[in-house]
C-alpha cells in the first residue's frame, strides 16, 4: 500500500533545516500575523501545527540515523546540533506562539470543540512549566542523554567468534542451556563494568540538572516535573505506586513460585 505525503503549504517543500536561520521566518510568522476571525485562526492553527510536524520528523530522522551507527561523527554532530543550537532558539517562540493562541479569542474558541481537548491541555501545561532559566538546562540535558546513548551502543561483546551488541547478546540469556546463558551474562557483566565511572559521572550529572530543571518550574523533584511535561493526564503518581504496590503483593510472589518449580 502506498501512502502519498502530503504537500506541504506553509513551510516551502524544498526548506531544509540547516541551522535555526533556515527555519526562523517560519515562527516569526506566525508570531506576527494578525488573526482577525475564525478563518484566519483555522489557518494560524494548521500552519503551526503542519511547522511543528516538520520539524518533529527532522529530529526524529536525525536521532534515528544516529542511534543506526553512533560511531558515525556526522550522524551524531546532526543530532547534537539541532538539540543544542536550534531547539533552544525554537523554546522562546514557543512559549510566545502558546501566549498568542491563549490571548486569542478567535483560537480560544476552538478549545470548546472536543476534537481539540488534547491539544489545548496540551498548550496549558506548555505554559505553566516553560522558564526561561530552563532553555540551556534542557539542551545540556538532551546533550548528555546522547552521550549515554553512545556509550551504552558502544558496549559489545564477543561469543562464539561473533561481535554483539547488547541486544543482540541479551537474546542469549533465554538460551535452554545454562552454560551458554552464564557465559554470556558474565561477558556482559564485565562489559558493563568497565563504563561504570563515565556512566556513575553522568548519572549524578543528570540528577543534579533535572532538580534544577524541575526546582525552576516550581516542582518539588523531577518526577512530579515529568509527569506535566510528558501530559500525563490521566492518572497520577499515586496511582503508579498503587500500582507497584499491587505487582509487588500479587505478581511477585507467584513469579518467584514459578520459578522455584523451575529448579
């Protein structure tokens, strides 16, 4: 079956996001066009939404191309690039074309219609967590995220002649012969082992970073800032630990007593 891509009718079919110079008349567009009824809205909404989706499958191609091969300097440099040039130049245009939707009647109209609940939910949680202070922390952040995804696609091992990855040597672990199963988890082990003080560095980097970041926006630790940025609107913290609590009484001891048949 073949799906044909829409054309495109605000962002030209032949931009290519090159650096932030590249995309910027773009938002400042949309920031400065007048909405004078609910035609011109429709149109400032789809436009907004049809830039947002350009550049969201951008970084997506560019983390997908760099996860493929990490040793690949230019793959990475893409990725690295538009996470801490360009994204942090996209921030504050965000906030202020959320600014604009919200001061806008014509637009506001719109979030009575239920087909556009989501979406609006959406922008009012953008709103009340974006700080300015943040715009660098969040670049560092996705910088150092990249730099643990390099280290760990790094990690490989050798067994019977052939280099593994992980994820390929992790399929062993299922092997019906013990022997093999051990093996192969120690060879990991070890391999693991060797990255424990870059990754042990990284990890209290990124702990102190994301109290930061979250201590900005006004949250009390990271966890409860994730839990509005990423929209989890549907059910709270108390609700995950109900939730571990019940797997932890119910699911893990009738795990551990199938495991014992096992033996």
């Amino acid at each position: 079956m073949h799906i044909e891509k829409p054309k495109r009718t605000f962002v030209a079919e032949d931009c290519s996001v090159q650096n932030w110079d590249s995309i910027k008349e773009y938002f400042e567009s949309l920031e400065d066009r007048v909405i004078i009824d609910e035609t011109s809205a429709e149109c400032w909404l789809s436009d907004r939404s049809e830039l947002d989706a350009f550049l969201e499958e951008d970084l997506a191609w560019r983390y997908i191309r760099m996860s493929i091969d990490t040793n690949d300097k230019a793959r990475v440099d893409a990725y690295t690039a538009f996470v801490s040039e360009i994204q942090p130049k996209i921030a504050p245009f965000e906030d202020s074309l959320n600014r604009k939707m919200v001061a806008n009647a014509y637009i506001m109209k719109r979030s009575e219609d239920p087909a556009y609940a989501i979406y609006f939910r959406s922008i009012a949680s953008a709103l009340s967590i974006f700080r300015e202070e943040n715009i660098p922390i969040e670049a560092y952040l996705n910088e150092k995220a990249q730099e643990f995804g390099s280290i760990s696609a790094a990690q490989t091992i050798e067994h019977e002649g052939k280099t593994l990855t992980m994820q390929q040597a992790s399929q062993f672990l299922k092997d019906p012969k013990e022997e093999i199963r051990q093996a192969v988890y120690e060879r990991m082990v070890e391999r693991r082992r060797q990255d424990i003080g870059n990754l042990n560095d990284l990890f209290s980097d990124l702990i102190e970073k994301r109290n930061q970041l979250a201590q900005n926006a006004g949250f009390e630790n990271f966890r409860d800032y994730k839990f509005v940025s990423m929209g989890r609107f549907d059910y709270s913290k108390e609700d995950c630990f109900a939730f571990h609590e019940a797997i932890k009484k119910e699911v893990v001891p009738l795990v551990k007593e199938i495991q014992q048949r096992k033996l």
